[in-house]
C-alpha cells in the first residue's frame, strides 16, 4: 500500500474540535511534487476514536478510527489512505488492489460495495476472504487537479454479529469523505 507523511501536528489542533462531539475528522498533508497540499475531511460515527498521529503513524495510514481500545488489531478498524496518483483511473486503482487481493487469496469473492459519495468519484468492493475475514475497502478520487487518490478500508469477521452496523458505519464515513485543497496560514 502506499502511504503519506500526515503533518500530525497541524491535525492535532484541528480535530480536537471535533473528538469531543464525535461529528468529524481532518487530516491534512502532502500529496508531493507540483500536486498541492490536500486536507480530507469526513464522519466519525458517535462511540469511535479518531487517531492520526499514535497508533496511525506507527502503521503508517493517515487515519484510524476504532472502537474501545486500541488492539493492534485490523479487525473493526477503519483506515483512510491517501496517496498521490499514480494510475491512469480510479478503476485503474481498484483493479490494481483487486488483482493483488486475489493473488494472495484465490479462492476470495468479490462483490460490489455500493457507496455514495457526492464529492467525488468512489468506487467500493468487498473483498470476502476464504479465512472467514472480509475486507471492505472504497476507493475514491477528488477533483482531477488534486493529484491525489485515498481510499477508506476495515477488516470485520464473517460472524461479527454487528457486521451489517459495521458495514452501514463505514459506508458513511467513505460516502461522506471530502477533499480540500489545504492552504497554511502562517
């Protein structure tokens, strides 16, 4: 996967307003080169934690959020990555991932994830592994001139018994994702 530098300490300031009421998330950072600085704001639904600079840095994705304590573990973690564009299409991206996923799991199904973003172009799959552990990953692309595409992702097991919940939370927070090209005031 690729991964971006996250300016945590930007972030810190800025979401703090929104980790007490439980609405909202923002990053910000660098997509590199001529492409300019992005920031993606999104949900976060009531009862999850927002972490982009802790347990998101030592894994290396821009955003986390989770419920209760942090384990470790992927399961029931939602992740956003950003990165800077480097396939021809959105599709492009997400047959990329598709064609990775199934080379590590053959015997995996795919199926669409329908998600609604109005900002801009996403795609969803649901990936349901032969281990008994789906991955439900939406791709999206914001406006062309930003250089960047992101993509929001969560492991849940086949039997969690709050997997639709789950499902239903995720699909918000990726639908309601939105880009803004970043300017810092100084």
């Amino acid at each position: 996967m690729r991964y971006l530098f996250v300016l945590c300490g930007l972030l810190a300031g800025a979401t703090s307003a929104y980790a007490d009421d439980g609405h909202g998330a923002i990053v910000y950072g660098k997509a590199g080169g001529k492409t300019p600085d992005w920031a993606i704001a999104s949900d976060v639904p009531s009862g999850w934690t927002q972490d982009c600079c802790t347990y998101a840095k030592a894994i290396g994705v821009n955003l986390v959020l989770y419920r209760g304590e942090w384990t470790g573990e992927p399961d029931r973690v939602m992740v956003l990555n950003v990165w800077p564009r480097k396939l021809p299409t959105l599709d492009a991206e997400w047959q990329d991932d598709q064609k990775a996923y199934l080379k590590r799991d053959p015997r995996a199904k795919v199926s669409p994830l329908p998600v609604t973003n109005a900002a801009m172009a996403c795609h969803g799959v649901l990936y349901q592994g032969a281990d008994q552990v789906d991955d439900a990953v939406v791709f999206c692309e914001p406006d062309p001139a930003s250089g960047i595409r992101l993509s929001w992702s969560m492991t849940i097991k086949d039997a969690d018994p709050a997997r639709k919940d789950l499902l239903a939370e995720f699909s918000q927070v990726a639908g309601h994702a939105r880009y803004m090209k970043y300017e810092a005031k100084h």
